[in-house]
C-alpha cells in the first residue's frame, strides 16, 4: 500500500530565504508526482506535474524534483514571499487511470 | 488551465437532512471525476471516482448509500450526502480530468457543517 509522507509538517521561515520541502513515498512504481498548493479553506492548486521518466520540473521560483529509486521528492521554493505561506501536499499516482495518493502536507509561513 | 467549479461553498444543515453539492467543469468535458473529503488538519483522501453515464466506484470504508454521486453529464458531477450527521462535517473538493485521470483540474471545495 502505498504512503506519502511530507517533512517537516510546518515549517516558518523569513521573507527571501530558499527552502525545501520534502516528499517520500512508499512504494517507487508511480506513473507521476504532483505538487499542490492549498490555501486554507480553498481547494487545491496545481503547482507541478513531474512525470515518472522526468527528474525535475520547473515553474518560476519553484523548482521539483524526482528520485523514483529513493522514493523522495523535493520541492524548492527561491526567494520566499509572504504570499507562498499555505499548505503544500504532494500526491502521487501508480498508473494512468489509477487515483492519487496524497501525502499529509507542510504548511508553510513566511514572515514579512 | 481548465476550471472546475463547486456549489455551494458552504452549507450548514440540521442533522439527518440531506445535502447536494454540484461539481462543474466549466471549460472542457471530464469524462472522470473525483471525490475527495478533508478533515481539518488532514490530507485529502478519495471518496469515489465517477465516470459519465455509469456507477461511481466507491473507496474502501465509505458508504455508497449514504454518499451518493450522480455523473449524468460530461459537465456535471453531484454528491448527496444523506442523512447527514455531525460527523460528516469536512471539507468536500472534487476534481475532474478529461484523460482518463492523467490530470486533475481541482474544484475550490464546499464546506460542509452537520448541526
């Protein structure tokens, strides 16, 4: 059965510095890993999509990687903003058509 | 990219009525779509998956009977909670895909609060 797990659970950090959240996984036969940002009381929005024959992905200050054969998955956010402070989950999913597997999330704060 | 909406955003109910929430892709055809529940301070977690025109396949553990989900159109997904109890308060979100589920367009979520 496959588990997602995120460290750390909450992080906090001041505006402008570089920081990393991480992402393992059980069972390293996915098809892809996702990056969710979720504001509170909001619904999910799609950071990055990196696919299982893909080592990283980048958008902007944001930047994902892969490594199927660890099981881990980072997600490096540059130059931080008071405006990044939200949930971040990472999901997982094993085949085309199977469902995604969330991880439990960091919720992040940047202070001004 | 694709928009997903959901109606209503929030909902407060006397316990043992019954709520309906509408899941709509606004701008493409979802052929699939996600049901997922959150409770505060926990991840998503799959409800069900329902195909246009056929039964929505239900996860281990939830009660098809008392979460029913309708997918009648390639626009329009909807779960009824029925008889509801204080404990199905959460945080309901779905998510349509038009790809078989490759990606997932995320609708803003309804809260739901059982009195």
């Amino acid at each position: 059965k496959q588990e997602v797990t995120q460290i750390p659970a909450a992080l906090s950090v001041p505006e402008g510095e570089n920081l990393v959240l991480n992402c393992s996984f059980t069972d390293s036969a996915i098809y892809n890993l996702q990056w969710f940002r979720q504001d509170p009381g909001k619904g999910l929005t799609s950071l990055l999509l990196i696919q299982s024959s893909q080592r990283e992905q980048t958008s902007g200050r944001l930047n994902a990687s892969l490594d199927k054969s660890s099981g881990r998955s980072t997600l490096y956010i540059a130059a931080s903003q008071p405006g990044d402070s939200a949930t971040y989950l990472c999901a997982v999913r094993r085949g085309a058509t199977n469902k995604l597997i969330f991880g439990t999330g960091t919720l992040l704060a940047v202070q001004p | 990219g694709a928009v997903v909406s959901q109606h209503p955003s929030w909902v407060i109910c006397k316990s043992g009525t019954s709520v309906k929430i509408e899941c709509r892709s606004l701008d493409f055809q979802a052929t699939t779509m996600f049901w997922y529940r959150q409770f505060p301070k926990q991840s998503l977690m799959l409800m069900a998956t329902s195909n246009e025109g056929s039964k929505a396949t239900y996860e281990q553990g939830v009660e098809k009977d008392k979460f029913l989900i309708n997918h009648a159109s390639l626009t329009l997904s909807t779960l009824t909670v029925t008889s509801a109890h204080p404990e199905d308060s959460s945080f309901y979100i779905c998510s349509a895909s038009n790809l078989q589920g490759v990606k997932e367009y995320f609708g803003p979520g309804t809260r739901l609060l059982v009195l």
